[in-house]
C-alpha cells in the first residue's frame, strides 16, 4: 500500500509499504481522510519518533478486512476511530504505548490502517467521511471544556483560531455558551471568526477589547495557541477565581506569573486528548449540523503533497484551518 513515512531526515517520503493484515480482535479500515494535526507538525522532529514511523489520527474510513473474533462490526462498515484504548480516566502510559501513529502502531497516513476493534467508533449514515474526520480534533474541544467545567452562564475567552482553538469555540456555541471572545493575531483568521458569527479580536489593547466584547473578565480561558506568551495572556484575562484550560501544545518551559495567579486565586488547568463520551458527543454534533464541517475543512490534498501541506501549516500566516490527506 501507499504511506507517508518520515524518513531518516525528518521529511516525509511517500513509500510502497506491506498491507496490513488483521490479527485477533482487529480490523482493517480503508482510510478515506487523515487530518494533519498540530501534534503531527510538533513530534515530526522529535527524537521519541522513530524513522519509519506512519503518522496520522484523525480519520475515517470503512472496514475492509475483519481479524479472528471480531464482533459488532462487519465490512463495510463507516467509521472513525478512537487513536488509542480507551479509558474512562486518563493514563498518559497506556495512551502512549496504545496510541496510533507514534511509532509502535502505524498512524492512518496510508492507504489502510489495522486498529483494535475497541478504538471504532459507528459513524452515522448522514456523516460524510471526510466530516468523520473532524470527530477527533472536536472532541478534544469538548474535553477541553469538560476540564474547565465551562457555563452556560460564563463569559468565555478563547486565545487562538487554529483547528483547535476554531473547535473550541464551536463546542462552546454547540453547549450554549454564547458569550464568547476568540483572540487571534492572525487577520485572515480573525476574519474567518467573524464570519461564522464569533466576536474575535487582535492583540492590540486586548484587556480592553476584551472586557468590551464580554462585559466582564472571562470566567474560563481556554488557550489553543500553543504560544509561549499564550499561558501567561490567559492568567492576565481571567476573572478572579477563573479557570484557565491549557489545550495548546509546547513542549518547552513558559513563564507564567505565579503572583498574579495566586492573587486571583485563578485555576490553571491542563486537557489531554478526550474520553469516550467526547467521541460520542462530536459525532452526534456533527450528525446534527452543529459543526460547519465542510467549512472548516480548507484543503484536501493526496498523501504524496504531505510534506508540502507540513510546510504550508507551519506558517504563521496560514489561511488553513483543517487540511485533509486523501489516499
């Protein structure tokens, strides 16, 4: 089959690779769209991922090839998938060592996939595959809400309009949080918020664009930006005794200002992936026309433009919110 692999220079090769064969308790699932993730962008020059490796995890696809023993699911079957076993509660090990595209277990960046019948999820006959895709990156929206414990009633900010900080801000109107402020320095982003009806705003004079816009400090900040000044702006914007939820992703040390977190006494929180029932709720969003799908989706391009579209979503000015690859 076709895959995307990085190769020993950190780019990525598109390559012939074995087809997969299911074994006992698993599936094969012919993929029909991956999204290109930020997490993707950030662990491709990462020593903890081996030459090799096939990336990928937000996809859909339907089932081709059953393993010994499979039950509840038959070829043919729409689907998305889960990237790794899931649990209730978090365990950072057991996401690590079960987790879909990291090295151990090749991601969906190919043709076909082999996954553990526990990581399907049904897709509804109404979800366009390519919409399955966003199931993952919605999700981790919703769970990123879950660990705020965010309001109908709050005022809510959110700092950054990439994919996630866009899914954020549609979990929060899909929950009925309407008192919302999407901070993006980027204008064609900014603009693109507007559009679907957000009040979003630049970086200048921000506190008081932003107490403007809501009326009062936000009770919950949700950072997406995964800028190393983005922490620091979230403490700065809550309201005392707020909660600021970390979903961005940086992998060196920030300074936050401890002071002023402490004088607020704000809670600063931290969201990793999702749980089941954020699979549950994102499907049952989109199946419900709760998630411009197809708007959010900026490019569909073939594995073999991988390298390219990497390329393009690393630019700071990138009009792309959610590219897909398309074997």
């Amino acid at each position: 089959m076709r895959a995307i692999v990085l190769a020993e220079d950190r780019t990525l090769e598109a390559r012939q690779v074995p087809d997969p064969e299911p074994t006992e308790g698993e599936v094969r699932v012919r993929v029909a769209a991956c999204g290109i993730c930020g997490s993707d962008i950030h662990m491709r020059p990462s020593e903890a991922l081996a030459p090799g490796a096939i990336m990928g995890h937000e996809f859909a696809g339907t089932i081709d090839a059953l393993g010994p023993g499979v039950e509840g699911f038959q070829i043919g079957d729409r689907v998305c998938v889960f990237p790794f076993r899931p649990l209730e509660q978090h365990d950072l090990e057991v996401a690590m060592s079960t987790g879909l595209g990291l090295g151990e277990h090749a991601g969906a960046y190919a043709e076909w996939i082999v996954v553990d019948q526990e990581m399907l999820w049904a897709l509804p006959e109404g979800i366009d595959l390519e919409h399955g895709a966003l199931v993952e990156p919605l999700a981790v929206a919703l769970h990123g809400l879950d660990i705020g414990a965010v309001e109908a009633s709050e005022a809510c900010a959110v700092i950054g309009a990439g994919p996630i900080g866009v899914m954020t801000a549609f979990a929060l109107r899909a929950r009925g949080i309407e008192n919302i402020v999407v901070i993006e320095r980027n204008e064609r982003r900014r603009r693109r918020m507007q559009d679907f009806g957000f009040e979003a705003i630049d970086l200048e004079s921000v506190h008081e664009q932003t107490l403007a816009k809501l009326g009062a400090a936000p009770a919950v900040v949700l950072e997406c930006a995964g800028n190393p000044a983005a922490p620091n702006l979230a403490i700065e914007l809550v309201a005392p005794s707020g909660r600021v939820v970390l979903l961005g992703v940086l992998e060196e040390p920030v300074e936050i200002s401890q002071l002023l977190l402490m004088l607020k006494e704000a809670q600063l929180r931290a969201s990793f992936a999702y749980r089941p029932g954020n699979f549950d709720e994102a499907i049952a969003l989109i199946a419900a026309g709760k998630l411009p799908a197809e708007d959010l989706i900026t490019g569909r391009e073939p594995l073999e433009r991988a390298e390219e579209m990497f390329a393009a979503l690393e630019d700071p000015a990138t009009n792309h919110i959610k590219v897909l690859l398309r074997p």
